[in-house]
C-alpha cells in the first residue's frame, strides 16, 4: 500500500516539465478516402497516433466527424463529392472551423473523359484562396492524389499528380506555405486498397498518415520529447492483437521493480492505450516500470465489457508471468485506469472468473494494488452498464465481488461525477474496510 500511496503522490504532483507544447488545429480535406467508411480504412486517427507519439499535439477541426477508437474526429471529407464540390463548400465550413494547416486530398470522383484535370487545378486554387481569406498564414499540404484501379474513370490521376506540382509552387508563399505531398508515391492499387480498388485498407491508410507525418513534421515546430514505449504483445487475435506499452526507467537497476499497469477509458466501446503515456513517462521517471495495456473495445473488435475484463486479467497475467525479463517484482504489480478502464482494472482485482481458459491459471491475473480514477464499479440493476451487462452484473461488477482478497485501494473522484456517485465509491469504501482491506477515496470537490 505504501508504493502505491507514494504513486498517486507522485502523480498528482506532476508539473509540466517539457513547458505546454503547441497545439495546431488541422483540417483534413476531401472526398469518401478523407471521410472514412465501414468498409475501408481511413489515414485520420493513424496520423494522430504517430503525431501524438512523437510529441506533437494536433486537433482536428471541421464540421463533419466521423467515429475512430478514440470517438468522433471532425473533417471535411464527403464521401462521392468531386473538387468543384470541395471548393463550394469547404471555405464556409473554413470560416466556422479555422485551421492552422490544411490537409487537401482531392481530385477523385470526377470522369476521364470529361478531361477534369484543368478544372480540379481551378477548384484547387479556389479552395486554397478561400483558406488564405479566413487565415493569411494557413499552411496547405496538397496531396498528389492515390492511384486508383478502377479504370478507365480514373486514368485522369497520373496527369493531375503532375499537374499539381507547378501549381504548388506557383501558389507557395514564405507566410503560407502549399507544398505538395506525394501520396500516390509508394501507394499500390490491389495491395493497398480493398476490393474496389479505390479506397485504401489499413496498409494504404497506414502508408498516407505516414506521408501525411513526413509532411507535417517539417512545419510544425520542434515537438516535445518523443514517447518511446517498448511495444510487446499479450494476446492474439482476429481483429487485431493486444499489445502492452511498456516504459522503463532509463537507469539500471540490479532489484525487481514495481510495475503500474494503466488501462484506458471509453465506455468499454473505444480509447486508446496513449491515454496514459505521460503518466507512464512520469512514473518511469520514478523507477517504476510502468504499462499503458490495450484491450479489446466494441469500435475496435465487436465485444463487450466482459471480454474487455478478461484482457485486463489477461494482462496482469502477463506481466507476473514475464516478469523477470521485464525486469519486474512479481508482487509488487498495481492495476490502475479511468472510468471504464477504472472497472478493467477493479474486476482484475475481484473477480474470480471471465480469466481466459487457455492461459496458465496457476499464475494469478490478481494485481497487488488497485489506483482507480472516477472508475465504474456498480454495475448492478442500479448501476453503470446496458442491460446484458446488468442481467450478468455479479460475473462482472467489482462492487458486488469484493473480498478479503482484494488488493489495496485508491480511488480519486470528483463530488460533481456524472457517472460515478460518491455514495458508490463511499459503499466500495465500506465493503473494503469489512472485508478487512485498506480503502481510500480522494474525493475532488466541484470537480465532474
């Protein structure tokens, strides 16, 4: 309990140390390929990861959203929507949401024999005009468009790649720069895109956030240290493994570390293992080995809460199991999350079920502390959750499994939750404490 009570201290404590990084606000332009769909993947959350991790903050901004692992990121991608569209349309769209860089990706959904090239140069230049009379300093990346496969439609694309570079250089200024993005370099049709031969899938996404990245790292200021985690994976599946985040101190240490394993929030339904990367940084900093652990969500691999708790034991699993190598005491591993990832981590530290019936039962998924912020914990008739979890809630509540065996507990929440009522916390509280467990919440006045 001492560990983790030094922990939390340390945390709450943390001061930014790197200075406050500058945030750009971005507005990602163009058709169905800008705008992403169920059937094929889009560049928008990839390139956001990789900025993220390397230090630079961006926000997306524009009157569409489109829903990523992380929710809803704004756009102004129309799916079937040509580049006289964009040029209508963008600029208003621009003045309401303005941008301090553009990403223009445009060209597609027009016609080869209408001969477009010339007018997509027209609507192009009219776009970036209406851009410069909201912000005079906005910066464009003007991609050279994708290869596309489905011909003879688009057999105009090679021309307008050309085509667009003297125009990126006709309209480049030293106060707002247009510089040409070479998207379709490198992108191949049938390998990159799904069966349509249009849109791209998760390679060709991956390959344009990184042309995006290229770009963007060259006029965006120099960004604040680089997250560098040691990427590890703890379960296969279909739809995408799981993977653990690691941090370690950057000091050697002869002694088995501690380790804090951090889960995300998102209802269960989407998040992100960044979430908790600067805390990881901070805690490693500490000497800790500290774990930013991915799960399985219903945006990123169909399931519910019960298969995202059987990660969270699937992890601490993991951990202990591997804990030499990662240079970790087997006995000093703290479960720690938000909100949903809150639950993840309590239900590790609770439930006797939902393990995965092909890992080693021997080795206990149970953690050895519990640091839990605003998380869920009833989900009972009464409590957080939909209604299969609720006909299943004493398989999977942390409130209602509490026993002698549960680790030590921290729990930081705000009186003004919207969620979590502090009458559910001070009930955890009390149920600890009978079962003869420490148990302390922090309660943050005024604070939601």
């Amino acid at each position: 309990m001492r560990i983790l009570l030094a922990c939390v201290v340390a945390l709450l404590s943390l001061t930014a140390a790197w200075g406050a990084p500058k945030i750009y606000r971005v507005m990602p332009v163009g058709d169905s390929i800008t705008e992403g769909g169920s059937s094929f993947s889009t560049w928008r959350y990839g390139l956001w990861e990789k900025l993220y991790t390397a230090g630079y903050l961006i926000e997306y901004v524009g009157s569409r959203k489109t829903d990523s692992r992380i929710g809803e990121l704004p756009h102004e991608g129309y799916g079937g929507k040509n580049s006289g569209f964009l040029a209508a349309t963008v600029p208003g769209n621009f003045r309401k949401h303005p941008a301090d860089i553009v990403l223009l990706h445009a060209g597609h959904n027009h016609f080869a024999d209408q001969k477009p090239v010339p007018q997509i140069l027209k609507d192009t230049e009219a776009l970036i005009d209406g851009f410069r009379a909201v912000n005079p300093k906005v910066t464009i990346l003007l991609a050279q468009p994708i290869h596309s496969g489905k011909l003879p439609k688009y057999s105009y694309i090679p021309e307008l790649q050309k085509e667009l570079v003297p125009l990126a250089k006709r309209l480049d200024r030293p106060d707002s720069r247009v510089i040409i993005v070479p998207q379709g370099e490198g992108f191949v049709v049938g390998k990159d895109t799904v069966p349509d031969l249009v849109h791209p899938n998760a390679s060709g996404a991956a390959k344009m956030a990184d042309k995006w990245f290229e770009a963007l790292v060259k006029v965006m200021e120099p960004a604040t240290p680089a997250y560098r985690p040691e990427i590890r994976t703890y379960k296969k599946h279909p739809r995408g493994d799981l993977t653990l985040h690691v941090f370690k101190p950057s000091t050697p240490s002869a002694k088995p570390r501690p380790a804090i394993v951090f889960f995300f929030g998102g209802g269960w339904k989407q998040g992100t293992p960044l979430q908790f990367y600067a805390e990881c940084t901070h805690f490693a900093s500490k000497g800790m080995v500290a774990i930013s652990a991915d799960y399985r969500t219903a945006f990123s691999h169909r399931t519910t809460a019960f298969e995202a708790v059987s990660d969270g034991k699937s992890a601490i699993r993991w951990v202990r199991q591997h804990a030499k190598e990662l240079g970790i005491d087997p006995n000093q591993i703290i479960a720690a999350g938000a909100s949903a990832g809150g639950q993840v981590a309590a239900a590790a530290g609770t439930l006797k079920g939902l393990d995965e019936p092909s890992e080693d039962q021997s080795i206990s998924s149970r953690p050895d502390a519990l640091a839990l912020w605003y998380p869920v914990l009833d989900n009972g008739p009464q409590g957080y959750g939909d209604a299969k979890i609720k006909a299943r809630y004493m398989e999977i509540s942390p409130l209602h499994n509490v026993t002698s065996t549960t680790p030590p507990t921290i729990l930081f929440l705000g009186t003004q939750d919207r969620l979590v009522p502090v009458a559910t916390a001070r009930d955890f509280e009390s149920r600890m404490k009978k079962a003869g467990v420490a148990c302390e919440v922090q309660l943050f006045v005024g604070i939601r």
